[in-house]
C-alpha cells in the first residue's frame, strides 16, 4: 500500500509529526538524511501505526499516493532551497510540497512562486506548540493554494489540537507566504505575552516583595480567571521550582540573558516596513537584546537609582494591579498583532479571516489562551474591527484597567523597576485616544529645515511657511 503523506527530516519536530499522523491511522512515508533516524522511529514508534520508512528521496517519492504530500520538516535556513529542489525535481503536477518549519515569509512566497511555475504546490504552513504539540495537537497556519488544502486540510484538521468546542486549531490562512506570516506574528505576539509576564514578575518581586514561590501562586490564581493561558501556566511551574544544586530559586541561578532564534525580530522588521506600530512586541525583541549585552549593562551598573528598596509585601493590592496592567498590555500587543495581519493582507492580497486566526490560537500553540476565544468572538461580532480595542467588551475591559495600570507603570517609575511593555502598551492606548497629536509639531519641524509640507486642519491641500524669510505660507498642491 502507498502512504498517505510523507515526512522528510525526522528530528524531534519531524519525528513527532509522522507519530502523530500513524496515529491517526495514515500511512506515513519516512525519509531522513542519516537513515539511522528513519530506523529509529520505526524501531521505537513503528507499533504506533504503519510507516513506510525509504533511505532516499526517490523511494521515498515512489511510496506516495498521488497526488503526493510531502512534508519537509527541517531548520528553516539557507539548506531549505537544496531540500525542496530534491523533492521538487522527483515530484510531478499536482503535488505538494509543505514546508512545516519557521521558514520567513518572503522565503516561502519566493518558494511558492517558482514552484508554481513547474505545478507544484508548496504550502508555507506555521506549527506551533513545539515537541509536545508536533505529537499530541499542534495549531497549525497552512499558506499555500486553495487547491492544494482540498488534499491537507483533513490530515492536518486530524492531527491538530482541537478548542475546547471541538474544532480544528488548523485552517487554511491564505495564498502563499500567508501562513508562515501568520506564524511569524504568533510568535512576535508569544515575545510580547512572555516580556509582559516576565514584568510582572519583576514587579512583584521587586516592588512589592513577594518570593518567587508566591509570586507562583498569584500566577496559577490569575491563571484561573481571564489570564488564563498556557504561558501563565508554564510561568507558575518555573517560579516554584528550585535548584536542586543549590536550593535556590530556580530563577535566581539561571543567567539573565534572554535569546532567541529570531522570529519575533523578524516580526518587528516587517512591521517596520508595512509601517504598523508594533511597540509591544518590539519592546519584548529590544528587552531580550538588551538582556544580552553584558559590556553596556556593567558599564552603566553604578548609575543612580531611585532611594529606598523594595516594600513589604502588600496585602493583595498591589498583586491585583498588576493583574489590571499585564491584561490591559496583552491586548494592547494583540491588537497590534491583528493590526498587522491586516495590513499584509492589504499588500500582499491575501484575504486573512481575523477571527479564523484567533479560533486556531486557542489551541496547540504557545499562545493558547482563553483570551483567544474572545478575540473570535470580536470579529465574529465585527470582521472589519479596526482594533481589538474598539471591541465593546476589550474597551471596557482596557477603560476598567487603565488606572491600574497608570498605577502599576508609574510605581514600575518611581521604583526604578524597568517595565517597557506595560509602559509602551499604556502609550499606544494614550497616543490612539489622544485627540491631538504633537505629531503636528513635528510637521511643523520638518516644514521648517526641509521644506516637506504640511497640511492644515481647516483647509485641503498642502503648505509651506516661508520660515527663513517673512514666514508667509504657501499653498504647495
Ligand atoms: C512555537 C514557538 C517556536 C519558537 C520557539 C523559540 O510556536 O512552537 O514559537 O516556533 O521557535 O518559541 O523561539 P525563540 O528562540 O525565538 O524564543
């Protein structure tokens, strides 16, 4: 008999995701580079469900039913091309190649591109949820041709986590480089979320004094209510665990220099270029940069803070705050998430359903949430909402929050404690309701050194003051 699909590139990723396929009943062809890992998984997993396992590509072509699903689950990275050349070159029209790793969004258009011209379909699609999901539900964000998800979408829908309602975290997200885009924002939106918790962590011990122990324990009680997150959840489990070396909290004895592989960089650059204020999930990227510089923070370790150390703990008060600004910031950071959804939807002409993405977030990805189910419903309720915070409940929720949160950044201020994503989520909120902007200043600057026009309020058209002589102004189109 022929499999069904295929997996190329059997490291824990790949390894995972044939598992999960055989264990919904489909056949899965196996092909690795070193086949010592193909015969490992069959050694080890093969009682799971039927594997074809080849030792190379054209074997492993030849064991495929037609069309041809081919999964190629290897580092995103300068090989990727090579990979999908071998694969392309066996396969014939009407085949499909998924790419399932975080490959970048102009890669895969460039991929899917080419690809198209010889008829064979290539789907960028985002995995989220890491080793765990790949096995036991992953959300997946297919890209790709309409045609092509005919053919994946019931094997990808079978193994995907389900919601809490029993739907697929797997939905076909739109040509081309949609899907990988969309992972991209996912894990610009999981930077921010972690910045943010990792905020309020800081605060809680820092201001308010609490150990990291109990600070697990306001975590998993907020962990019950609209915070409700696999994050919170994970962030309890690593503030209650202590070293076993040491008996210190775990937390203390692990360096505080934060890394990453780069997708929530790439995210802010494409923001930068689709011209979207991301600030949340920038601020999450600039605070793990500059975790790691380890010259500039010693070079600046002795200027001045502010006097007094950290308060006693307070009775609830303060904890309950910081609840109000972490919540308050993360749909700040969501919202600028969606907001640049929507804007390459705009410029690439893909045509994203916002609430389909939040529905396929709620489960199997690091985001998973509670809160993604609101945010379904939001565009349920108004698919074209211009942001999260224009939502009825959001903006009540947010207007509810925002003194709190005033509080809790401007303690984070005086304390000396630095908090950049609340402080930045709490100046976008300030800068959209503000009903003037000194963004006419800064017009007015530009109109003075360089001549670059402005507009006025009263009248259409543009201006030029004549600033270095009598400072008349004139029309200028
Ligand atoms: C996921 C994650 C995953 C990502 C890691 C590490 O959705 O399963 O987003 O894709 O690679 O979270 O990312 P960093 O190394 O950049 O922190």
């Amino acid at each position: 008999t022929k499999a069904r699909i295929g997996v190329a590139g059997l490291a824990v990723m790949g390894r995972n995701l044939a598992r999960n396929l055989a264990r919904h009943g489909h056949t899965v062809a196996l092909y690795n580079r070193t086949p010592t890992r193909t015969r490992a998984l069959v050694e080890e997993y093969g009682h799971e469900g039927a594997f074809v396992p080849a030792d190379d590509p054209a074997a492993f072509v030849a064991s495929l039913e037609r069309p041809r699903r081919v999964v190629i689950m290897v580092k995103a990275g300068q090989s990727t091309d090579a990979v999908i050349e071998e694969f392309a070159a066996l396969l014939d029209q009407g085949d499909m190649i998924v790419d399932g790793g975080n490959a970048h969004f102009e890669d895969t258009r460039r991929r899917e591109a080419a690809l198209r011209e010889r008829g064979i379909h290539f789907v960028g699609a985002g995995i989220s949820g890491g080793e765990e999901g790949a096995l036991n539900g992953p959300s997946i964000m297919p890209g790709g041709s309409a045609e092509s998800y005919v053919f994946l979408g019931p094997l990808l829908e079978d193994i995907a986590a389900k919601a809490a309602d029993g739907s697929p975290c797997c939905a076909h997200i739109g040509p081309d480089g949609a899907g990988h885009f969309v992972k991209m924002v996912h894990n610009g939106i999981e930077y921010a979320d972690m910045q943010l918790i990792a905020e309020a962590y800081d605060l809680l011990r820092h201001v308010a004094g609490y150990r990291p122990d109990e600070i697990a324990g306001i975590f998993r009680t907020w962990n019950t209510g609209r915070l409700d997150s696999y994050l919170i959840e994970i962030t309890a489990e690593v503030l209650a665990h202590t070293d076993a070396a040491t008996g210190q909290p775990f937390v203390d004895v692990v360096a505080d220099r934060a890394e990453q592989k780069g997708t929530g960089r790439w995210t802010v650059q494409t923001a930068l270029d689709l011209g979207v204020p991301v600030s949340g999930i920038a601020e999450a990227v600039f605070a793990r940069s500059l975790s790691g510089h380890a010259g500039l923070r010693q070079a600046a370790r002795s200027l001045p803070g502010p006097s007094g150390g950290a308060l006693p703990p307070e009775s609830g008060g303060f904890a309950a705050q910081v609840e109000q600004a972490l919540y308050a910031s993360k749909v700040v950071s969501y919202a600028q998430g969606w907001n640049m959804i929507d804007a390459a939807a705009v410029e690439y002409g893909w045509d994203i359903d916002p609430g389909a993405v939040a529905a396929i977030w709620r489960g199997g990805c690091i985001i998973r949430a509670a809160f993604l189910d609101r945010i379904r419903a939001a565009f349920a309720a108004d698919p074209a909402l211009p942001t999260l915070l224009a939502d009825k409940e959001f903006a009540a929720e947010v207007g509810g929050a925002q003194e709190d949160w005033r509080a809790v950044v401007g303690t984070a201020v005086a304390r000396g404690v630095p908090a950049p994503g609340f402080s930045a989520a709490l100046a976008y909120y300030d800068a959209l309701r503000a009903e003037r902007l000194p963004a006419a200043l800064t017009q007015g600057q530009r109109d003075y050194f360089g001549a670059h026009t402005y507009r006025r309020t009263d009248r259409e058209g543009s201006f030029h003051t004549l600033w270095g002589g009598g400072r008349e102004e004139r029309p200028t189109g």
